[in-house]
C-alpha cells in the first residue's frame, strides 16, 4: 500500500471480527481504504459480514483485532466528532416525532437554531419528496416513506462520509431507481465519500466508483471491482454494453465462491442477479 | 348507561336473594345492602340534627381528601420517575435498590401509615400540618408502581435508536430525554392510571391513624360506627370516594391523550 498524496477518509487495517456469541467470525482480516469521494459498495451474500463491516467503520461494533482510521482518526474519535451519517436497515424513527422532527433529529444535536433547522428539513422533504407528509406521524407512512424519512435525517446534516445499510432494500423499482439518481447528484455535488451495502449487483455498478466482493464464513473481501463507467451516470448508463460487462464481472466473483453457498445462498444469488 | 346497570344490578341482587332467602356470601338485608334510593335519599338529609346535608358535608371531605391525594400522588410521582431515572443509569443500584423498594410494598399500608405520621407531623410546617403527612402516605403507594414502570419503559428504548443516538455522539442527558423518557412514556402513563386510584385509596387510610376528621377518611371511621343504625351514609361515602379515584383516573387518561403521541397499537 503506497503513501497516497490524500489521506484516506477510511482506513480498514486487518480487520477481523468474532463474535463470542455463537463463535461466528463475521469478518476476517480485511483490508479496505477508501479515498475521498469515493462511492464504494459492499456486495456479498447474506451473513457475510457487510453490516458488521459498515457498524466496525461506524464505531458501533469494537474489531477483535486490527485498527480502523475514520478522516485519519481513531473510529472513535471520528464519531464523536459526528464525522460520519448512517442509514440501517431498518428507518429507525422516533414514532414520537413528526416527519419534519425526526429530519431535524440530527441538526438538533449539532445545536442548529430553529430557523436554520426548519429550512433544511423543507430542502431534505422535498429532496425525499416527502413534504405532504412533514407533519405525520411515522406510522402513517409506508414502509419504503419511512426509509426515505431516514435517508433525509441522514443527509440533512451533510456529512462527509455516509454510511449506507440496503437503505432502499425496502422500496419498489421505480423509487429505487430515482433515488439513486438522487444519491449520486447529492454525492456528486456535495463531494462526500459513500459506503453503500446492498444485495443487487446492478445498483452496486450503477452507484459504484467500486465494487467490494465480499464472502461469507469467515466474511472475508472475494475481490474488488473498479467500476469505470463515466458519471454523471442516467437511466442511458444501465443499458451501455460496459454496464453489463461490470455487472458480469462482480456476479463472476459472487459466484467463483459458489461451491462454499448453501443452496439457499444460491437462491439469494440467483435472486439478486 | 353504566352507572344504570350497576344500580339495577344491585337491586337485582338484593331482590334475589332476599326472596329466595339466600345467606351466601352474605345475609342480604336493609343493613347490609340498603336500597339504591335510600343511599340517593342519604345526600339530601342531613347525616345529623342541625348540619347541613350529607352531599354538602361529603364535598367539603372530599375536597379536602382530594388535596391529600393529589399531593401524594404529585409527589410519588416525581419520586418514582426520579427513582427510575436513576436505577436506568446503573446496574449496580438497580441490583441494589430494587429489592428494598419492592420489599417496601409488601408492608401493609396499614402498619406503616401511623409511623409516617409520628415521623412526619412534626417536621411539617404549620401548613401542613395533618394533611401532609397523610399525602406522603398517599405517596407511598404511588411511587412504586411509577418507579418500576418507568424503569421499564427507559429500557424499553430500541437498541436500534440507542445506537442511532451514539452516532450523533449524544450525551447521556440527550439520549435521556430525546429518547429514553418519550420511550417510557405509555409505561409511565400505565403507572400513574394505577397510581392515580392509588393515591386515593392512600389518602383515606392515611387519614385513620392520623386523626384527621376533615376528609373523606374521618366520615368513614365515622360512619362505620353507626353502621348498624344507618348503613346508608357508609355506603353514600363509599360512592363519593369511589367517584373521587374515578376523577383522578379521568384526568390521567385526558393528560396522556395529550402527552403521548404513538401508533394506537403500541400503546402499552
Ligand atoms: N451482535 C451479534 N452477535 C452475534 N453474532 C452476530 C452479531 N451481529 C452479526 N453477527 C453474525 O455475524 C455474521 C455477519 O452478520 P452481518 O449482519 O454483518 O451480515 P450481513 O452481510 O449484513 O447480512 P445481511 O445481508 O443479511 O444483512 C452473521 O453470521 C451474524 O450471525
Ligand atoms: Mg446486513
């Protein structure tokens, strides 16, 4: 690894993770940097360690060994200093809070005076589209409605690094598709850097700068796919013949540790291919 | 419509079993079941020569019984919430506390009623003086179910938020009070609903031991005494206390249809 001009933004230093419950090594000396504005996705079959890896960059999960360097900091100090936003899995609202008040969570907590905060949740509703709804209740939306509401409260503050868990594994096609539209302008536009977990192999390559093969037991990095499609990436970039020739690439990679899938891991492969 | 049922019910009652003649559980006569309207007809006389009527003299008792309870209630609140803010924040309390303030219970009111009122009385301002010690009675029964609810429902946070939370590096103050407290609140509420009917129950035997002649407790001892003779004025004194927990309830529920806002069913 050479001493890069810039400073990665995240640095994964053999990396390995064991959970004592259950004796599972969910990750395995992995090796990752991320350089700024990246947009790097995780791809891998289920339980192969993407979400541990996402919470070990996050600091919310301790590596049993190995060092992670957030912005050239410990993970740690990095979440202090609120260095990164994260969307999980699931949209994780306060079902207390209104729509608009759960946006402005983040801003309350960086001490933005009111004025501040109503103007950035107006520009995250309509972003999200969104801002028929600013006064509802989470529960009075649907399911993909409240992911969208977690992809605003993460945005709203504009971090420089963005965590992103399958955070439109939840939405239908057509919503899908926008928002990733959506995703790189904002990530084009602000210059922050992106790690994005999913399970399809096209947004991964539609999204990616690169792609990160992972597989599973022990979870462990298959392989890296550069993506060079040039951006700003349309709705024409899905139908180029390079597009399929990547997509190809990362489901070759998935499937080289096929032998090791369980049939129902097959299944999950032939589902998301 | 209730209130129609219960009364025709206790007449349906006191009918049977006087016509059939039945003993169990109990002789049912004038004494021990008086007729509906007779208890009614107990508000409008005077309970004894020269006084005003029943209902007046009972409002004034109640009143003053409401006061007993709404401060014993207010102050078990505070108490329990407090308590179980800081039981949330350390194991070591929680392991250590939580067997004495369940313990607490398990000593009938009864007993521990005239110790709080040597205890207290004479600490009391003049203000305070008799009634107070009956509201920290009342608050002897209110705390506990408030203490360990709200314990409960602290911890009742999703751990997904919680972690949500340490990515904005909240404070434990923040995460207190942007997430934990609003989480606890059905839990909270829950409690007070049961505290509120608590606190009642509370203040009337607080005021047995304590002497006290101006609340609802006084005209019960009072009344008990001449049961025999006038049973109907026990049982117009049972129907305003029950009246007064039934307020007390109202009011919590009305106070929690404003205060929490959350999908009808997680309602705890
Ligand atoms: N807190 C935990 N305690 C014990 N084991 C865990 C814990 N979290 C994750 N694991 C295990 O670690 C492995 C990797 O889990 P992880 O959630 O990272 O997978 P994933 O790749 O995100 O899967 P998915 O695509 O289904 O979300 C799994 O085998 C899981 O059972
Ligand atoms: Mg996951």
């Amino acid at each position: 690894m050479s001493e890069a001009a810039v400073p990665a933004v995240v640095r994964i230093e053999k990396v390995t993770k064991t959970f004592a419950q259950g004796n599972v090594t969910a990750l395995q000396d992995i090796d990752l940097e991320l350089a700024p504005g990246e947009f790097v996705s995780l791809i891998g079959p289920s339980g192969c360690g993407k979400s541990t890896l996402l919470r070990v960059i996050g600091d919310l999960v301790e590596p049993t060994s190995g060092t992670v360097t957030v912005n050239g900091k410990s993970a740690r100090q990095a979440r202090n200093d609120g260095d990164y936003g994260i969307v999980f899995q699931d949209a994780v609202l306060f079902e207390w809070r209104t729509v608009a008040k759960n946006i402005a969570l983040p801003l309350e907590m960086l001490g933005w005076d009111r004025a501040r905060r109503r103007q950035r949740v107006e520009e995250m509703l309509d972003l999200v589209e969104l801002s028929a709804f600013a006064n509802h209740h989470p529960w009075q939306l649907s399911g993909g409605m409240q992911q969208r509401v977690a992809i605003a409260r993460a945005l709203a503050f504009e971090p420089a690094l963005l965590l992103m868990d399958e955070p439109f594994g939840a939405l239908d096609e057509m919503t899908r598709e926008r928002l990733n539209l959506e995703l790189l302008s904002i990530w084009e536009k602000a210059g922050s850097t992106v790690v994005f977990v999913t399970h399809s192999i096209s947004e991964a390559v539609f999204l990616s700068t690169r792609v990160v093969v992972m597989s599973p037991r022990p979870g462990r990095i298959a392989g890296v796919v550069e993506i060079d499609l040039p951006y700003p990436r349309t709705v024409e970039t899905r139908e180029e013949p390079r597009f399929f020739e990547l997509v190809t690439e990362v489901r070759e990679l998935l499937r080289k540790r096929g032998e090791h899938l369980l049939p129902e891991e097959e299944q999950l492969l032939e589902d998301a291919s | 419509m209730v209130l129609a049922a219960l009364v025709g019910l206790w007449e349906l009652y006191r009918w049977v079993w006087t016509s059939a003649g039945w003993t169990w559980p109990f002789r049912v006569d004038d004494t021990s079941m008086p007729h509906v309207w007779r208890i009614a007809k107990a508000f409008a006389e005077p309970a004894q020569v020269n006084q005003p009527a029943l209902i007046t003299v009972l409002l004034h008792k109640t009143l003053f019984t409401a006061k007993e309870a709404a401060a014993g209630f207010g102050l078990g609140a505070v108490v329990g919430f407090a308590l179980g803010v800081v039981l949330v924040h350390s194991r070591l309390l929680q392991r250590g506390f939580l067997p004495y303030i369940v313990g607490s219970q398990t000593i009938p009111i009864l007993a521990i009623a005239p110790m709080v009122v040597v205890w207290v009385n004479p600490k009391l301002p003049g203000s305070l003086q008799g009634w107070g010690a009956v509201a920290v009675i009342a608050a002897y029964l209110t705390f506990f179910p408030v203490a360990i609810n709200t314990l409960r429902g602290l911890q009742s946070a999703d751990p997904r938020a919680l972690e949500l939370m340490r990515t904005y590096a909240a404070s434990r103050w923040t995460v207190l009070w942007k997430l934990r407290v609003p989480s606890s609140l059905p839990y909270v509420f829950s409690a007070l609903r049961l505290a509120a009917t608590a606190s009642v129950v509370g203040a009337i035997i607080g005021e047995l031991p304590s002497g006290i002649q101006s609340g609802l407790g006084g005209a019960i001892l009072n009344f008990n005494q001449y049961y025999s003779l006038e049973p109907q004025e026990l049982w117009a004194t049972n129907v305003v206390a029950a009246a007064l927990g039934i307020v007390f309830f109202v009011i919590v529920v009305a106070a929690e249809k404003i205060v929490v806002r959350r999908a009808p069913e997680n309602v705890a």
